[in-house]
C-alpha cells in the first residue's frame, strides 16, 4: 500500500482541501488551546476575528486573544498559555480570537474533514489523533502571512513522526527539525521572547 | 550596520516588493536561461505564458519552452537546458515561456527594482551581481504553485552565501541546504529525472 502522503503549508495561503489537516501556531494559539483544554475548558471556540468572538458572547464564555499582538480590552484574557494555566478554568468554553493561529483554524474547517490542533505541548496526541492511511496537509499559521519559524520546527517534527509520503515542502520542514541552528540552541527563544510569557 | 534581510518565498504567490529579487527554477527555466547565455544567446525574453512567447515571435527569435512539461509544437526547442547546450546559438534571443519559472520571472519584475536568475549553475555570478548591502528576497518557481525542493536546496546555498539577516523562510530555507537525504544523495535526481535531460 502507498504510504499517505504529508505536506506542509509554510502559510494559510497555501491551505487546500484535505482530508485531514493539522493547524499549528506554537506562538501561541495552537499553544494556548493545548493549555486551554489542560485547565479543564470542555472546549476552545476558534475566531476569524474578534468581532466573531465578541459576537459569541454569551454566559459561561470566556473571551481570550490578541489583535496585533495587544491584548483585547473587552476580553477576560489575553493569548498566553502561561497566563490561562495560571488562571485556570473559568467557563464552559474558551472564545479565541488571534491575528494567525485562529483565522488559520478556521480557514482550515473550511478545507478539511478534520483539523486537528497540535503544538509542541501536545504532538503525541496528534499522532495518536490522525487517521492510519490518511494523507495529512500540516498548515503553519506564520506570522502575517509569511512562515513562523517556531511553525515550520514543529510542522518538521510531525513529518518525520507520520513516517508518510513527504511531499517537497514536507521534506523542507522535515529539514528544519534539525538542530543546525535552530530552536535547539534558542534562536526562536531570543526573537519572540516577550511574546511567550 | 545592520546587516541586509534575506528573505524566500517558497512559491510566487508569495511575491511582494523588493529592492532584489533573485528568481530560482533549477527544474528548468532558470537553469536553462543561464545555459542559453553561456551558449551565446545575446538576451533570453521571459514570457508568462506560450501565447506572449508566439506574440513575440520576429525574425532572429528563438522560441523555447513547454506548457504542462510538453514540449510545444510550433516552438523550435523545448525548455532542455542540454538539448540548448548541443543546440547551441541559433539567433538573436531566445524566447521562453513555461509553466513555472518564465511566470516567476515575470511577475518578480513587476515587484522588485532588480530581478536576477539563480540555479545551480550560476551561484558565483547571482553573489557578484547583488548590490552590497541591499535586501534580497529570493524566489523559488515551484511546481504549480508548491514548493520544490531543489528550488529551496537552491535559495538555501544562495541565504548561506550571502551572510545577511536571515527571516524565518530564509533560515528555513538555509536548513534544507544541510545533505540529510537531500540533493546530495540524489532523491532529486531520483523523483525528476526524466524532466533533467
């Protein structure tokens, strides 16, 4: 049987139908909802926007996210993991609305049968998540419609672990796992730092 | 001084404006046009398209090129950059029109100040010819609208060498240089092989 095959898109530009599709934005939604679900919120709604987000207020919501890296005013949180873990659960869902990681959610239900979420907090349940044979497109949500190298380091680590067919942009973020440089020696730690906390 | 940005896109549509831009299609145009200058061709037109390439068509023009990797019939050489080689000159300038790289070529110089062609064959010349100090944004050709890997081997060999200020496309790009089960063991060679000769 041919191995399903894998690839990446370095950006949401790039997303096309699939059957499943993998959406990643390490700074920070896909991070923040891997934390989100960890502090107990039965389920994280994902935002184009937060007029979307603000139109899904409701009791029991909580509204978290960023615009242009600045938090909301009207929103209870902001877009940190380490903030909603220190927060804990406070509703019955969590309304995220950033800049990349939730409009590439979002655009990427519209192109696949099943997104699934996965960041560097969470890759074995994505593995565990991913259909046997099914053919996977990972979608980096980049920064402002150009690659996030944080994105494209974890895309690389789930290339190399679906063990697929890699298409040429999936060989490209499987070489990016490589440690030459990269998140291993803390590139990507002193570039976004501030953004982390 | 703070060093000049390198940046990749891993396809066209990722185009925006630049002071440089260095196009790469080593899969065949940009290996071919600088191929058809080494064989004495005083210029190569880039077309988007067969049919601007036929609207061209005068006395002392040479039309090459392909539509879908078929060669086209009424042109007088396909996009081989050996068959040019044994060709050799055949008139005033050669024409060329393919799927990937002509239209890259093109739409890059409706973006940046100075466009420039990049493949393997050339790197030394692309290094002398970038102004000192001047932002490069190199663009890889792709394969109907996806990444290709020896376009991205390419831009990786052409970010290492000009030493700049790497963005995050840039340094992923730079990864995919490194030989783990990349071009240098041959899985190029070995997926493409028949569009090479």
């Amino acid at each position: 049987m041919r191995p399903p095959e894998v690839d990446v898109c370095f950006t949401p530009e790039e997303i096309r139908p699939a059957q499943v599709a993998v959406v990643i934005d390490v700074l920070r939604a896909t991070s923040t909802i891997a934390q989100a679900l960890a502090a107990g919120y039965p389920r994280v709604v994902c935002c184009s926007s937060v007029w979307t987000a603000r139109a899904l207020r409701a009791p029991g919501s909580v509204l978290a996210g960023e615009i242009d890296c600045l938090r909301v005013p009207d929103f209870e949180l902001g877009n940190s993991p380490v903030d909603l873990a220190v927060a804990g659960c406070r509703g019955e869902e969590l309304v995220l609305a950033t800049t990349n990681g939730s409009p590439a959610i979002v655009a990427a239900s519209h192109a696949a049968d099943r997104v699934l979420i996965g960041c560097l907090l969470n890759l074995r349940a994505v593995l565990a998540a991913v259909p046997v044979g099914a053919p996977v497109m990972i979608v980096c949500s980049g920064t402002n419609g150009r690659p996030a190298l944080e994105d494209v380091y974890v895309a690389g680590r789930l290339v190399a672990a679906l063990g697929g067919l890699p298409a040429d942009a999936a060989r490209v973020a499987d070489a990016r796992r490589c440690p030459r440089g990269c998140v291993g020696r803390g590139r990507v730690g002193r570039r976004r730092r501030q953004q982390l906390s």
